[in-house]
C-alpha cells in the first residue's frame, strides 16, 4: 500500500511541476524577461526529459507484486492493442516539425499549431491515446505498473483539458473542431 501511495504522491508532484512549467503566465514572465518561444521550448524540452526521468527512477524501485496476467488468444490481442496505440502515439508527431517541438528551431508562428492532419483528423489527443492504450493494455501487470497506468491516463486526461483550454484561446475555430473529433476515441458518427 505505501509503495501505491507514493506513486501517486510522485506522480502528483511531477504533474504539478510540469504542468505549472506550461502555464501561459509563466511563459508571459519568461518572454517578459526576453526568452524566446524557441529558447522556452527547449528549456521545456530538456526540463520534461529530466523531470520525467527522474519520475521513473523514483517509481522504479518500489516494493510491486503481480496484479494479474493473460495468457492465450487475449494475451495476442492486448499485444496488437499496444502495437495500435504505439502507432497512434507515432502518428502523433508525423505532421509536427520535430526540431521546432523540441525547441532547435524558431516556430513560423508563436501561438501552439493547430494541426488537423493526419491522424489529428481522427483523434485530438493522439499522442496521450496511444500512450494511455499501450500503458493499459499490458497483458501482465504488476500493482505497480497498473497505478502508474492509471495515474498517467488521469494526467494525460487533465492536462488534455488545460491544452484545449489554451487552444481555444489561441485558435476560436478548435471549437467546431472539438464538436466533430473525439478526445481519445475517433467519433465515427457525427463528423460532418
């Protein structure tokens, strides 16, 4: 029981941290000093790599114990679920420039892109979804890696709100976008 409590407590302080590193008024008070929205980026960049790193070594260690594990035709199908969700996660960044969402290169415009290509057509949080499904879709879990699942899933969930949030200031028309594209799960009805 200790060892779920303090996943969730280092989790809890990982996302506080790195969300509060996205805030809009923190990026006004750096941008107010003369950092770059390049130059932020890159600070976010490495600052998440190393936060989230240090999340990890910190979880890695604690005391787990084997929740459960499915074997057979489930088994091979949890396995081609997280195959789908890596290629989603993947999807995710092919319309993205790469070194500019890193921060190695100057962005052409300074507010978030709003992209609806590829598979942003389909879902709007890509990346998360086909994390949150490779994470969840483990065929054995440990009581460790089953909260971490669930505890990045909420993470991914709230921190998607503060996202649209944000774009719906910088973008009026992610509104119509929001109505017709599904959050993690492609709407299939409803896509006029």
């Amino acid at each position: 029981m200790e060892s779920i409590i303090l996943l969730w407590l280092y989790t809890l302080a990982f996302a506080v941290l790195h969300s509060l590193m996205a805030t809009n008024s923190l990026k006004t008070k750096l941008y107010a000093k003369g950092v770059t929205t390049q130059y932020y980026r890159l600070f976010y960049s490495v600052f998440g790599i190393i936060t989230t790193l240090i999340w990890l070594w910190m979880i890695y260690p604690l005391a787990d114990a084997r929740l459960y594990q499915v074997d057979g035709f489930v088994r091979y199908l949890l396995y081609a679920m997280q195959v789908v969700g890596l290629l989603i996660a993947m999807a995710a960044f092919m319309p993205i420039d790469g070194a500019v969402f890193l921060g190695l290169k100057k962005a052409e415009q300074s507010s978030d892109p709003f992209i609806v290509q590829g598979v942003f057509k389909y879902i709007r949080h890509p990346m998360y979804a086909g994390f949150m499904l490779f994470l969840l879709a483990k065929p054995e879990q440990s009581v460790i890696s089953f909260h971490f699942a669930l505890a990045v899933s909420l993470y991914f969930i709230i921190g998607s709100k503060f996202e649209e949030k944000r774009m719906l200031a910088e973008h009026p028309s992610y509104a119509d976008y929001q109505q017709k594209v599904g959050a993690f799960i492609p709407k299939l009805w409803n896509r006029s």
